[in-house]
C-alpha cells in the first residue's frame, strides 16, 4: 500500500499515470533501462539513436553500449548557450531512429532544452523521446508530448537509491536483462520501500514551494552572474542567461586549474564543483563545456539548494575574488622557454596541464608583432578547447591546429 | 572516506580484499551483474552455466537470460533436505563451463550447501563458483575457495537497497552493461553513502553477536521443528534438520492452502511467509519445494530475526494448531463426485486449486479395497508435487501420470 501511494504520488507530480510510472536503483538505472528498452523494443524500426551533445554521463554511457554493439549514435549539437536547436535536432531524425534523448535542463550549465518543441518534432516523426529529467523534475512536470521520463530522487532532495523510470503507454518497450515481477518487470530485486516513499514525499514537498523558491533562488543566481565578471578579471558565465535552472550558475576563470580554486573555496566553507561534477574524479575536460565551445578552464558551477541564504551568496562573493587571485598567484610564473623561429614565437608546454598553455599563450602574445604568430605546442587536451576560448575571450585570432613531433601544435595570430 | 571505510569494513566480514569488492544498488542486482559478468569474461572457454535447482529467483533469472541468448544451463539437482551432493555437481562440470552458482543456504528452507567442497571441485576443474551468501552473510564468512560472491544487506537487518558483489583477483569478469568510473566500473550510478555506510556497519554490529545469537536461535527453530509434528496432525517438516541456517524453519502443512493460513496467522500477530516468499505473488508452487520432492501445499516459513523472543515461539506454537485447523476445517468438505470404472475410482478435482485435489484423494482412498486404483483428475500445476508427497507422507504407492482428456491424471494405488 505504501508502494502503491508513492507512485500515485510521483505519477500526479510527473504528469503521467500511475502505471506507467516504476521506482528504479537510481536515476543512472533508470535512463540505461530507460534506453536499453525502447532501443529493444523499436529494434525493427531500427538502430538509430539520437542524444544532444551536452547529456548527462549516464545517457552518454548508454550510447556508448549500444555503438558498441553495433547500433548507430549521432550527438546533436549545442550552441554556445548549451542549447540545442530545434530545427537541428529535427534535421537530425531519421528513418531507422530508434530512439532520440534530450534532457530537460544541463546538469552543468543550469540551460534548459526546448523539450515540448522537440518532443513535438518527434512525435510528428514517429520517433520516441526519452527526457531525463534529474536536474528540473523538483522543479516542475517536464512539458510536451515526451514518452519516456527519468528522474532521481536525491536531486530534488530526496534520498539516495531512487530513481524513476516513466514510460506512457503505446511506447514499444522491451525491458533487457534478468527481470522479475516487480516494477512491471522493469526493475528487478527487493523495491527499496522506506526510500521509496521517502522520495515521493519529498518530490511532494519540494513542489509546494517550488514556484516560490524558484524566484528566490533565481535572484540569487542572476547576483551571481551579474556580479563576477566584474569582481574576478577574465571570467567568462556559461549558459542561457534566461532559459536556465533557478539554482544553478556556472563560470570559467582564466588561468586558474579548477581543483585548486575548488580547495580554495572549500577552505572558505563553500562547496562548488567544477566541470563535469559527475565524473570530475577522470581529468578530461567537461564534454558539456567542450560542447558548447566555451573556456573550460577554472570551471566552477555554484549549485544553491532549497533554502540557501542570500547572506551565504554574498560571503561568496566576497571569498570569490581572492579565492581566484591566490590560486592565479600560485601559478603565476612558470618558467617559459620561448624561441622566435621563421617568424613564429614557440612556446614549448608539452607535459604542461591546464590552464599552464593559456598562462604561456597569454604571457608571449605581446612579444610578438601584430599579424605574428604563436606557436603553442600542447600535449594536454584541454588546450583544445581552452585556447580557442581564449583567442575568442582576448580578440585574437585562431588559425587552426596542426600535429607537432610531439602533441599538437595550436596557431594563434596576434590582431591587437 | 565513508565509501572506502565502508568497503574496509565489508571486506573484512566477507574475507576478501577491499579491492575486490563493490557496493551494487541490491542483492538482485549483484547476482544479475555478477554472473553477466563472469558469463562474458568467460566466453571464449564456453557458454555452460550451472545452477542448483534451488538457488534464488534472481540467479534462475539470468540464467533464463543466458538460456535465452543461447547459452546453455544445466541445473543440479537436489535432495530431499535441499542439498546438492559435491559429486552430483562435480558429474555435472563440463569443458565448456563459464560459470557454476551455488547458494550458501536456501533462502526458503534454510538448508546450507556444500559450499566449500563444490568450491574445491571448481577451483579444481578451473570454473569460478559464484556464491550467493544473502542469506548467511550475517552469520559469518563463506568458507572454501570460492570466485565470487554476492550479499545483500537487508537480509543481514540493514538497510534496502545495497548489495555487495566480490570478484576475487584473477577471475576473467567483464562487466555487461554501460558504466562509469564508480565501483571499479561494475556498479554504475551515483552511491549510496548513507546506506552503504549503514549496511557496513550492521554488518559488523550483527556479527559481534552471531555466534551467540546462532545457538540461541537455533534452540528456537530446532524447538519448533521438533513440536509442530505434535502439534499438527500431517505436517512434513523441511530442511536439513542439521546443517541448517540458524533462524529459519519450513514446515508444509497437508490439505491446506498457505495463503488462507498466512492470513489467519497474520491475524494472531505472526508474519510468516508461505512457498517462495520472494515471489509470492505468483500462484506457481515454490521451484525450491518442488526439486525437494516435497509436499507445498499449506507450506510457512518461519523467520526468526535477531532478538526474537522465546516467548514468542512459545506463543507462536500455541496459535498454531488451531490457525492450521481452522483452515482444514474452512476447505473441509468439498462435494466429490467420484464414479467408479474398471475398477478404478475416479476423482474428478478439474479446476480445483491446491490442497483441493489431495483433499478428494485422501477422502476416496478408503473406499477403494487394497491394491485398488484411485484416479484423480485436475488441472492445478501444484498436483503434480503434492499427490506423490502425499502417497509418500501416506505409505500408499503413487503409480504414475498420465494425459486425460482435460488436465492431467494422478494414478494412486492403495497399499494400506
């Protein structure tokens, strides 16, 4: 009975009915049963799968089973707001697509996706969308004609170990791996009843104050973005500044490394998170911000939950600045062996990691007339993404990359 | 820090390496990964998996998945205490056998298996045995050399929703699935600190207390083993009466339906579980009852937890005798109508559900002289169990089955 209440209770919250609505592991469980079963399901139709750019890890992963087993994967796009285009995710259908994915809102960045627009597309197509939508469903029912919807309880607040898989009627699914009679066959092994109804309490609650915390937290955020590019030099907000989650804010600090800025912070009693927070424990940059084609480098995403005070965004924003400062101070000087050669200012960073490249790039760019290049040769993969930035960021020219001996040669054109 | 405490903690109760071993989100799913894992870590040697016959829901589950993906699946038998014999699984190894699963003790009848000697035979034959430990984890560590082991913590009194999974250095395992970088790639999702943290603890708190704890338990259900067939006129109980689990005690109860007496002892304040507690909502007699060759009709599980009281075994024995005749007496006298025909009496029980169809025979029997037939006819899949246990229980000799013209039919000759 207990069961039965928490559904109908996370069903009403969702928008669905109760029935097509089961309690998974986690939200990862979720969108890999989610995916694996309508790929199974639509498997005739064919082995096309669609996702944006900028989904979260455990949608990526997914994909990346199904190319391995021989399925088709195609990445949508974002712009440079973290957004994908509807027309692009439109162009981007096709006859034997299986499934396409695209989330509510970016985990990283706070956007949120034109999801009904989307859904719209798809369903005019014939084509399934799976939404997963952790990061807004505390928020609010995810609008549009969607057919699959993932969540997590424990990002609205609710405890670890739940997750929701809904799957409206009429959506050809096939649950894969060993399967017993509960959840619909969908979810296999002991229901997890006190965190069950743990969430779906919580969903409920947090949803009673939602439109109004939202404003609050909206506020909050907007100080955020407003304020730090004028306290902390070379900075850079990423994401929509209108079409965003109320509690997220993201920015990247030039020439800073993100983990030591992050121990800063924590020292000063806030905990941020940088890049892709998920997975943050591997050193590549974050595929949302390389996505985007924004600097990645010294990448901080404020998260403010429910209830944060105003007085605690403030004191931020008063540690931020120096925060920033020392970590920059740290790495200010690094040795940097430079030789003009056929008119080309070499900086040599191989086995330097991020931000020292950009720290080089910016330190020479002077030393160099306007219309002379600098050589920058990297083996960090983060100069990829970082360097560009900063030629966008500086009014500098990118010209392109080329292999070197060793790591990548990036050309970059002094205009001012 | 927590995790890895955690991880430490259960490694130790387990015996096995911190390294070794992973936090999944359920017993379920550990199993599920597990022998997914070791399938296709193993696949070039071959795709022969073994299973007992009685081991839990979720190994027959994937390997029906196995079955179903065209591997191959010997199940060995058991005997009538739920045993496997060390040489009937040794017979049953084969060149091309990925994988064997042998439970630590039946999660129905509380029968411990030969563990450690099937482990030996194994290592020997150079197949990894998984073990499922759900239900003696708490107890203590599994003995003998085993490859993999699989545990949940709510069996041990913690919480839902965390499983442990242990791959034993050197076993070929490739994980199934799409993960990411947590749990050593086999577990993926976002951990569940707080219960993991929980289960580790539990773990240890039950057992500072297990070896005192089992001899007193064991006292209890030896107890009841050793009253209800006193109490209860045509009680088989099941289980070795030795190597056994400490708190679990099996005993079917002849012409009753388990249902009726779960509830009329729900009603007197007792929650025993009836057939496969697991799966209880599906009316198929329980897989383990059958490969026992017992009788499974009227058939309560009785589960003592940690504490239980004596007194309330004492009070449980009371309830009992009058809880079963009620029930005898409810479904007592159904009309019959039997025709005798070439001298065999015939019992007509078509659409009659279990203990229905044994009910009729035992009413009949009588009435043919010795060495006459009875012949009775249904439909009920729990029949094809509960008649020859019941000529068994009886001394009366059960002849045989053979098609009819609707269902099946029971030939029974008086011996008696």
């Amino acid at each position: 009975m207990l069961l039965d209440a928490a559904r109908e209770a996370a069903a009403e919250a969702v928008g669905c009915r109760a029935d097509e609505l089961v309690f998974t592991s986690s939200g990862t469980k979720a969108v890999h049963s989610g995916v694996a079963g309508v790929l199974a399901g639509r498997r005739r139709v064919g082995r096309h799968l669609m996702v944006s750019a900028v989904e979260h890890s455990s949608v990526l992963h997914a994909a990346d089973v199904h190319e391995a087993g021989g399925g088709a994967v195609t990445q949508v796009p974002v712009d440079r707001a973290g957004a994908v285009s509807v027309q692009g995710f439109a162009d981007a259908l096709r006859a034997d697509t299986a499934l396409a994915c695209l989330q509510s809102a970016n985990h990283e960045v706070g956007t949120e996706q034109p999801v009904a627009e989307v859904a719209g597309v798809c369903r005019e197509a014939g084509v399934p969308l799976l939404v997963d939508a952790a990061q807004s469903l505390g928020w609010g029912p995810v609008e549009g004609d969607w057919s699959v919807l993932t969540g997590s309880a424990h990002k609205w607040g609710g405890p670890s170990g739940v997750g929701l898989l809904v799957v409206r009627k009429g959506v050809r699914f096939a649950a894969q791996g060993p399967a017993d009679e509960r959840e619909s066959g969908r979810a296999a092994g002991f229901e997890n009843i006190p965190a069950i109804v743990a969430a779906a309490a919580s969903l409920r609650a947090v949803r009673a104050e939602a439109a109004q915390e939202a404003v609050r937290l909206r506020e909050l955020t907007e100080r955020i973005r407003a304020q730090v590019p004028g306290l902390v030099p070379d900075v850079e907000v990423v994401g929509d500044p209108v079409r965003r989650l109320p509690g997220i804010v993201t920015f990247s600090c030039l020439y800073v490394d993100g983990e030591t800025l992050l121990h800063e912070l924590d020292r000063a009693g806030f905990s941020v998170s940088s890049g892709s927070s998920c997975t943050s424990s591997t050193l590549t940059p974050s595929h949302v911000l390389r996505a985007m084609g924004v600097l990645s480098e010294g990448n901080v995403r404020v998260s403010l939950p429910f209830g944060t005070a105003a007085e605690d965004v403030e004191r931020f924003l008063e540690v931020l600045p120096g925060a920033v400062a020392g970590v920059r101070e740290k790495l200010g000087a690094p040795t940097t062996e430079t030789v003009v050669r056929d008119d080309v200012l070499v900086v040599d960073s191989l086995g330097k990691l991020c931000p020292i490249p950009v720290i080089e790039l910016a330190k020479v760019i002077g030393d160099v007339p306007v219309g002379g290049l600098v050589r920058v040769i990297a083996d960090d993969e983060a100069a990829r993404l970082d360097i560009p930035a900063w030629c966008e960021m500086r009014g500098q020219e990118y010209v392109g990359e080329e292999p070197a001996t060793e790591g990548t040669a990036y050309l970059v054109r002094r205009v001012s």
